[in-house]
C-alpha cells in the first residue's frame, strides 16, 4: 500500500449521481475510453497464422454488438459471412506487413477489451482541464475517495499474474511501448498497459483494473454492454457539485447522500470561481429555501 496517493478523485457529469444514488459504479472496456491509443499496443513477431485467430475474436466481437442491435441469426451463419468478406483481408496478411502489423495490433487490444475493465481516477483535485471534459463542462461532479480503503487494495491472490483490485498509478512515456507477440510475457504485457503518452500526464492518473467477469450488473446501452461493480458507500468522502451543475441536479446530490446513513461522513461542497485567479474554490454547499 505504499506510495498511494495521499487524495484520489473521479470526475463525472450529472448523469452519474445514480453512483450515488445505487453505489455501482463502472469498470469500463478500453475500447469506450477517448484515447484512441489506450491499450494498444504494438505487435512484432506476428504470422498470418497467429492473425487468422486475430479475425476470429473480431468476429465475436462483432457478433456481440450484432445482437444487442437486434440481429437473429447464428454465430455460425454471422461468422461465415465476415469470413467471406474477410477473405480480401486474410489474402493480404501473407504480404503486407504493415497490415500484419496493424491486425496484431488489433487482436491484443480485443484481447484486453474483452476480459478488463478500468476504473480511471486521478490525483489532481482542480484540474480546470478535467472539470470541462469529464464533468460536462462544470455541470458534473467531482467525488473524493479513500484511497486506503479495501475497494481499492483488494488482490485477489489466485490472479498471481497481476494486481486486479488494486489502485496503481499510470506512468507517462513519449516512445510508445510495444510487444513481442513470442518475446514478452503477461506480466509484462500488462505493465505496458499503464503507460500512457505524456500528451495525458496532467490527469495524474490512477486506475484500478478488474476482470469483467466479476461485475456484479452489466446492463445494455446502445452498442455497449456496461459493467457495474458494488461502490461501499464507506470509500466516498466527498462529492463536490459543479460550479455550472442546476439546480435541481444539486438537490438530487445532497438528497442521495442523505438519504443513505452510510454516506453520513460524506462532506457534500460545491465549486466556486476565484475572484482574482485562474483557478476552483470549494466551499460547503448550501441550496436556497
């Protein structure tokens, strides 16, 4: 538990004060994060061969969203018409070695999306950045957890190959990290994981990674599956209102927290601007008769 940070937040918009109204929160696939390098890595040591399973997790993929969609026919009927339309594709693996590449890639990410989930949290309590972009430009909230609290510091000893359940920090790299399909083991796989491009590094990131198998609801939306893991109410410590959130969306806040006796030491705050900087104030929040 050493080196945790001393203060760790999430920053989300309005319409997921229904994490403290239901106390679940989401563990989300990387390929839903805004970062379209977010866990794709780089692939050497590649065959045709290796890739022509590659297409076949697309395919699954694929069919999922299919599906939700409405689709009605069999795995079997869907796979062999992407293989049809795939064959272009599998052709072009035995020649082209930049797509080889880009099909390698692809394969690990879905790999990775598939089974892990991602809890992203950060360090920094006043980032104006963060505020506009996760918090729907200052509408949302930002809400303080304990970092040494057991939801974040909870392996599971039977994962021995990585620290599922546990907060760790992201680190920030210009160069690219990137695997060697025969080369480089799981565990070092999953450390590349947690780098980012220093384009990021102002978030401060800390994440919390888990296996989606785990979820406790899942629930459709669109395109997406979500998953929902159990929030104990005892980690939040406090929920500060935007300075933009409404009216109506502040009550609904302060009403959740009272509502449940466990959230009783949650302190509720709001975001003012400063008067003279660039820069947040948080004050106790008080809503008008």
């Amino acid at each position: 538990m050493a080196n945790l940070p001393e203060q760790i937040f999430k920053y989300v918009s309005s319409d997921r004060i229904d994490i403290l109204e239901k106390l679940l929160i989401r563990f989300t696939q990387p390929s839903s994060f805004n970062d379209p390098f977010e866990m794709r890595l780089p692939v050497d040591g590649h065959t045709p061969e290796k890739l022509d399973e590659a297409l076949g997790i697309v395919n699954q993929r694929m069919y999922r969203q299919f599906v939700l969609a409405g689709g009605a026919i069999s795995y079997e009927e869907f796979s062999k018409i992407q293989n049809a339309h795939n064959q272009s594709n599998m052709d072009r693996l035995k020649y082209d070695l930049p797509f080889q590449k880009r099909a390698a890639t692809t394969y690990a990410f879905n790999k990775w999306d598939s089974l892990v989930g991602i809890l992203s949290l950060s360090a920094a309590e006043k980032n104006l950045l963060m505020w506009s972009h996760y918090a729907d430009s200052h509408r949302g909230m930002l809400i303080e957890f304990d970092s040494s609290h057991s939801f974040f510091n909870a392996p599971n000893l039977t994962d021995a190959e990585f620290d599922f359940g546990m907060l760790v920090e992201v680190f920030y790299s210009d160069n690219r990290p990137k695997k060697h399909i025969e080369k480089t083991s799981v565990l070092e796989e999953i450390s590349m994981l947690k780098i980012k491009s220093d384009a990021w590094k102002n978030e401060k990131e800390w994440r919390v990674f888990q296996l989606l198998e785990r979820r406790h609801e899942q629930i459709a939306k669109g395109y997406e599956i979500l998953y929902l893991f159990k929030l104990p109410p005892d980690c939040i410590k406090r929920v500060v209102v935007g300075c933009n959130m409404d009216y109506l969306n502040r009550k609904r806040v302060i009403d959740a927290v009272k509502a449940n006796p466990q959230l009783k030491n949650a302190k509720i705050e709001e975001a003012i601007l400063h008067l003279d900087l660039f820069e947040l104030e948080y004050k106790p929040l008080l809503l008008p008769n």
